[in-house]
C-alpha cells in the first residue's frame, strides 16, 4: 500500500523534481556580463550559489517523499487516492478451489523435478496412509498368531483321532449317552477333518491513480485440495512422466472383496479355517463335558481335554465378526470400518509389497498444509468494477525407503497471481 502511495504521487513529485532542474540549469547557464567588477561578480556568484541551494533543497524534499513513500510516510491508503480492504471468508467458492488445483498440478510437476533423482531408483511407489499402515501391522501379527495357532490345532486333531476306548469301556467314548443323536462321534471326527473354507494485475492503470480513485476488496477463501486430491494429481504427475512405475494409493481405490478364495494362504481361507476350527473345538469341549467326571479328568481323555481348551482360547482371540461394511468410498462411514475390511485392505498392500523381492519401493507421504484462494474486486470511477482471483497450495512431500529410511523432504508452494475467470477458463496474466 505504501509502494501505491508512491506511485500516486510520482507525476507530482516528477514535475517538482523537473521544474528545479530546469531552475538550476538555467541558472549554471546564463551569459554573463563582458564586464563586471569584483564586487558585481562576487554578488553573481553569490546568486548562483544561492541557486544551487534552492536546487539542493529541491532534491531534499524530493528524496525525503521517496523515503516517506517507501515506509516512513504519514500519508494513509485513505488519502492517497484508494485503499484495500481485507476480510476471510468461512467457505470456498468454485473460482478459487478452481485455481487451487491450478497451483497443485504445478505443483505436482515441480515434485517430479527436484524428486527425480530418487524416484529413478523404485519400480514401485506406494503412497502412505496411515490407516492402512497400521492395519497392515495388525495383518501381519495376526497372520502370524493364526499360523502357530492353526499348527497347534493340527495337533489336537491328531491327539484326537488317536483316542482309544478305555478297556471295558464303551466301544465308542463319545456315545449317544454322552452327545446329542444327530452327532455321534464318527460324524464329530469326520468333521475334524474338513478343511472348511468360508466366503463371504493492473497494467495501464498506474498513470490514472492520482486522477482516479481505485478502492479494492480483497476476499480470501479456504479449502480446496486436500490430501486425497493431492495424491490424485501426483499420482497422475508421476504415472504420466514415469510410465514404468507402479503405483499403489490404498485410499484412493482397493478391490477389497475379490478373488483370492482359492488361494490355500490367502487371508480369506486362513480365517475360515480359523471359524471353522473355533466351531470344532467349541463342540468336542461341548461333547466332553458330558462325559463322566472321572472319564474326563482321566487319561487318555484328560490331556485331551486340557489342550483343547489351550486351543479354544487362542482360537477366541483371532476371531472377530464378519459385519457388513459402510459404502467404501463414503469418507464419513470410513471410521465404522470392520476389523476384517481393515484385514482384506491390509492382505492388498502386503500383496503389492511382496510383488517386489527386491525391495525397491518407495512411499510418498503428502500432506496438504495449506489451500484457498481469494477474489479481487477493484473499483475505479473511469474502469468501473473488475473482478478477478487467484489460488495458492502449500503441501509437504516426503519420500522413504520401505524400511523407513528418508530420501527426499520438501514444502512446496505455488501462488497462481490473480486472473480473469472467462466461461470457466483460467486466464493467465500477460
């Protein structure tokens, strides 16, 4: 504002500035006298003298307004001929958000520039999401415990199918007498066995200010990108400048329930084996406990028993239940996820992860620091009123090693300068 103080009043202060030169000059070049005397040449020089004092002061005054203007002025955007006033809006409007993402895909070309060098070592990148990583943890833990778990079952069943009746005894320990009819023993150990798989700018304006007042309005909006459409645009930037890579965003799209049921390890078998078994076990400890007391607490029974209740408590705690999920692509329900959506999503990023032994893949964490824009509207008496707008992106942009090891931290920022909207055209300043 103080800078347009100055403008406004640099053809005055000019034509000051001129004037006393043209004084001075005038004055260093008059014709003297052919004839003077001592004391008339004396009195002459002192004229002249007192002429260059008066130019010197001219040029005082001069560089003191140039002072005053550049930040020491007393002159106020009210009496220089226009002012600029500022206010914050609480929502975005298409204009700006428009120009936001103008500024994030300039954005996104100046990430592939100055992250190049690394990104030339990865035939993968995958971009980070927090939700997803930390679900991917829990996979991998419980996968983990399900495969001791499921070993230890495996044992059971064999200590199971080598029970013999006791001698004297009944021929069959689990008897009608001791279970329901509809399931005898041979039916209970021919279920043991299954392996049960579940599914489920103002150019020519500046000379006219100090004739005509020009009032601003500067309105800023928030929003605009955000990290999801962050990650959009570079993942477009980073396929389109580097076609080899492949990249894997768990947030923007996952085919969560897909193939992969015939798959012996995937996560779908591995967790139906697990209902499956908690089912078995749950019944032969239901069978047991209608077994006489002192046959249960007897071998060959009794250690049996005892492991299989070791069995039913591991069992318990890799279950959760199969419920169904919100609209995977609604972000407000994305909290109410299950536990075994978070699974299926996590058994997708260990899968991609695992495509390459080699281990060269990179994680981008982005993250949106800030995005808006702001209208102008300008007001003139000879232009009349002009709107224009303009939009900014500040975002962060890590880049690691997939064991954690940095390889690029960034800020980037990008103004766009405020231009003309035209049927929804972005017209760029010349």
């Amino acid at each position: 504002m103080k800078t347009a103080s100055f403008l406004i009043r640099r053809p005055f202060i000019l034509a000051l500035l001129l004037t006393f030169t043209v004084l001075g000059t005038r004055a260093q070049q008059a014709t003297p006298s052919p004839a003077l005397t001592r004391e008339e040449q004396l009195a002459k020089e002192k004229e002249m003298l007192d002429k260059e004092t008066e130019l010197l002061d001219a040029r005082q005054k001069y560089l003191d307004a140039l002072k005053r203007a550049a930040g020491n002025s007393s002159i106020t955007a009210d009496t220089s001929g226009g002012k600029t006033d500022y206010s914050a809006a609480t929502t975005g409007i298409f204009e700006t958000t428009s120009l936001s993402f103008e500024a994030a895909k300039e954005l996104a070309d100046d990430v592939d520039k100055r992250m190049s060098t690394p990104l030339a070592n990865y035939d993968a990148i995958i971009f980070f999401s927090d939700a997803d990583f930390n679900a991917l943890s829990r996979y991998r833990l419980y996968r983990t415990q399900a495969g001791i778990m499921l070993a230890d079952y495996d044992a059971l069943l064999r200590e199971i199918n080598g029970l013999k009746p006791e001698p004297g005894g009944d021929e069959n320990v689990f008897s009608t007498q001791s279970v329901d009819k509809s399931f005898a023993g041979g039916a209970l150990l021919t279920t043991l066995n299954l392996p049960g798989i579940a599914t489920s700018a103002i150019k020519s304006v500046a000379e006219l200010l100090s004739l005509f007042r020009t009032d601003r309005t500067v309105t800023e909006y928030p929003g605009g990108v955000d990290d999801r459409a962050l990650n959009t645009v570079l993942a477009g930037t980073l396929l389109k400048k580097h076609g080899s890579l492949r990249i894997y965003d768990p947030v923007q799209y996952v085919p969560e329930y897909d193939g992969g049921l015939e798959e012996r390890d995937s996560f779908y078998s591995e967790l139906a084996r697990v209902r499956a078994a908690n089912v078995i076990v749950t019944a032969f400890l239901e069978a047991m406990s209608k077994v006489p007391l002192k046959q249960r607490q007897s071998p060959p029974l009794a250690p049996v028993i005892g492991h299989a209740v070791l069995v039913k408590a591991q069992l318990d705690g890799l279950l959760f239940p199969v419920l169904p999920d919100p609209v995977p692509n609604d972000p407000a329900a994305a909290a109410s996820l299950t536990e075994f959506r978070w699974m299926v999503r996590a058994e997708k990023l260990d899968r991609f992860i695992r495509r390459y032994p080699s281990n060269r893949i990179g994680v981008i964490r982005s993250r949106v620091i800030s995005s808006g824009g702001s209208v102008r509207q300008s007001k003139n008496l000879l232009l009349g009123t002009k709107t224009d707008y303009s939009g900014s992106s500040i975002v962060e942009v890590l880049l690691y090693d997939l064991d954690g090891g940095m390889r690029a931290s960034e800020i980037f920022t990008y103004h766009t300068g405020f231009r003309k909207l035209k049927n929804g055209v972005s017209v760029k300043p010349q």
